[in-house]
C-alpha cells in the first residue's frame, strides 16, 4: 500500500476526521422546550448560582481543548496552524475512541507565549481539559507553566509528560527483563526538547540519577558556553559528573540510549560500545535513530520505537487518554507527578509477563485506558 496517498485519500474523502453528534432528540415541541428555550434558562440560572453546576449541567466535565500554533508538528515542524489541523482532529479521535472524551481541536495563529497563554486561559469556562500539542520548545516550557499556574483545570504538554510516562512504564519492564536496576543505570539521550527534558525529568524522580544529555552540539555539561536557559536547567538533575564530548564518547559503557531526535543517529558500532544487554528507545518517526534489527545484531538486548510495526511501540495513545480520563473523572484541578508516576506504574504492571520483546502494551489494547485512568484516580 502507498501510505501517502493512501492517506491523503483518506483525508480528503472523510474532510474532517471528527464531527459533533447530539445526545438529546429534538422531535417534539417539548423536546425542543427542554433542550433549549425555554427549559434552558433553568439549568443556566442554576450555574449563575452556584458556577460549581457546570459540571453537572453541561458537558465541560468530559471536553477537552487540543490547542496548538503548529510549530513543532511531528516530525514536519513549524508547518503553521491550518496545517496542523489533520494531527490535532487525529488527537481528538483517539481522545473520543480511546477514553470516550470529546475533544475539539484548537489551532492558534500566534506564536507569541502571552497571547498563548492568554487565549488558552480565557477557554477555561467551556474545557474541562488543555491538552497542549506541538508548540515548539523552549516557548512550550513557559506555555503550560503558567497555564498551570493561572487555570483551574488539568493542563498537559503530550508532547512531554505523555511520552515521559510510556518510556518510564517501558523502561521499568526493559530494566525488569535485562536484571538491570533502575537506581543504577547510565542512560544516555539523544534530544534535549520537550520530550528528552520530561523524559530526564521523570527518570529523576524514579532514581536514575545518570542521565548525559546530548543535543546536536554534543553532550550537554557545564562547560558549554551555548547553552540556553532551558538547557542550563537540565544540568540541576544531569550529567552527574559533568562529562563532556561528542555523541561517540558518550555511549560508551552506557546501559540505555533514548533517542528522541533524528534518523540514523545511532550506529551498530555505537550499540557495541555500550554495556551489556543495551537498552536502546530508538523514538524518531518515521525513520528512528536506528533501525531495531540492526540494533539487534549489534547485541541490543531491548529495542523500542515510536511504530506500529515493530514491536514495543513507545506511543503516546497509551497515556493521554486514561490520565485525562482519570482527572476528569476525579474532577481534578491539576494533573500532578504522581498522577503521571501511578500512570506510568500501571502501563508497566498491565504487562503481565514482559519479554524483550513485550516490555509495553498493545496501543490498540483500549483495556488499558481503564487501568492507567483507574491509578490516576486513586492518585489525585
């Protein structure tokens, strides 16, 4: 099958990947009274009364926003909001197929963070969810910051926690498989964006505590006079003994290599010198950094990457719904690190009896929404 035109059929045919259906039937005059004029006005002064009701009256409590401005998308870039679009109706699909939760695609014209900032705040009466998708890093840092700050609703960056919480759930089972411990692995990663600094961020907080970062200038240490500021706070839980060097020397001896940047990065002789039974999350897509059957002729004991037709997809479908489901569930104002950690947890124990080759479950598995949204409930 030609998947590009295959898709592009696909798109054009359906024009819009979501649509609005109704719940009630306005058949009747009195039907029509109840839904809307004048049997609406009750459920209205309701709400003006106490504004708390909008949860029980309306649909807010099961809507979510997917905004964007559709500067990072996938692997394409600052391709613009319009273009944006067909990934952010794909987002509110899986959002509706996955955990039943309607979503609506928001794609903003600005890149500036305070208008960002400010449109995204205003949508707070009618949301009951931000799922942040596709901004460009460092801006989408300050973006969800201080919409967490300033929103009383959950506000999550995919592009960040939900990858961080399946390579942590992968992980877990890759460590469990390999005899490994967690507590003592030397992780290297390639890709110091949204997703490597969420990435390092929850591996922190699960005890690994060496992690070398490298973007395209090579690793990330002190002694780089480059570094942005985002990348300066990287070195608070990174790089422990401050190394320095290109992306050769950092591999050597380590026991996992991430990579959330670009095709073909990653060698067999690159796999060879690291420790044995490597770990290797090859997340680049389409093409990922190394190709697992390479990678495993070169002696990785564990290969993951972000498609569909390998095994040990890493994909982000496994999280966003069940956390977003859970946090409504729980009417959440926030989605906190446990919420993700107990996310995380939960991906990891679903499989039973992990493999090298089964370390994650099956993305399509919509069992799984269920059990990541039950943790997250009992975790608010």
């Amino acid at each position: 099958m030609d998947i590009k035109q295959a898709a592009l059929d696909f798109h054009l045919k359906l024009k819009g990947k979501i649509e609005i259906t109704v719940k009630a039937k306005v058949d009747t005059r009195e039907e029509l009274s109840l839904a809307y004029t004048p049997g609406v006005a009750e459920p209205c002064k309701e709400i003006a009364a106490d504004p708390t009701k909008v949860w029980d009256y309306t649909g807010k409590g099961n809507l979510v926003a997917v905004v964007t401005d559709g500067t990072a998308v996938l692997g394409l870039g600052d391709i613009g909001p319009e273009a944006a679009i067909p990934v952010m109706e794909g987002k509110a699909l899986l959002f509706k197929e996955f955990a039943g939760i309607d979503a609506m695609p928001i794609c903003l014209r600005t890149k500036n963070v305070d208008e960002i900032v400010m449109i995204v705040k205003a949508l707070e009466p009618t949301f009951g969810g931000i799922n942040l998708e596709d901004i460009s890093a460092p801006r989408c840092f300050e973006v969800e910051e201080r919409l967490k700050a300033d929103m009383n609703i959950p506000v999550f960056h995919d592009d960040q926690h939900g990858t961080a919480v399946v390579v942590l759930a992968g992980l877990i089972n890759a460590v469990k498989v390999s005899g490994k411990d967690l507590t003592t692995l030397k992780v290297v990663m390639s890709g110091s964006g949204a997703a490597g600094t969420a990435i390092a961020k929850i591996l922190y907080s699960q005890g690994v505590k060496d992690v070398v970062m490298l973007d395209r200038h090579g690793v990330i240490s002190s002694k780089r006079e480059d570094l942005n500021e985002a990348k300066k706070n990287l070195l608070s839980f990174t790089n422990p003994t401050d190394i320095t060097g290109d992306f050769n020397e950092a591999l050597v001896g380590r026991d996992v290599f991430i990579g959330v940047s670009g095709p073909g990065v990653l060698t067999a002789d690159h796999v060879k010198s690291m420790a044995d039974k490597p770990i290797i999350f090859a997340l680049a897509n389409p093409t990922p950094e190394i190709m697992p059957d390479e990678a495993k002729q070169a002696g990785a004991y564990v290969v993951a990457t972000g498609r569909s037709d390998f095994p040990n997809q890493i994909n982000n479908v496994l999280a966003f719904p069940g956390i977003f489901r859970g946090a409504l569930d729980a009417r959440a104002r926030a989605i906190t690190e446990p919420m993700k950690l107990a996310a995380a947890h939960a991906l990891a124990d679903y499989v039973v009896d992990p493999t090298p080759d089964k370390i994650i479950p099956d993305p399509l598995d919509k069992k799984v929404t269920e059990k990541v949204a039950e943790a997250v409930r009992l975790a608010v």
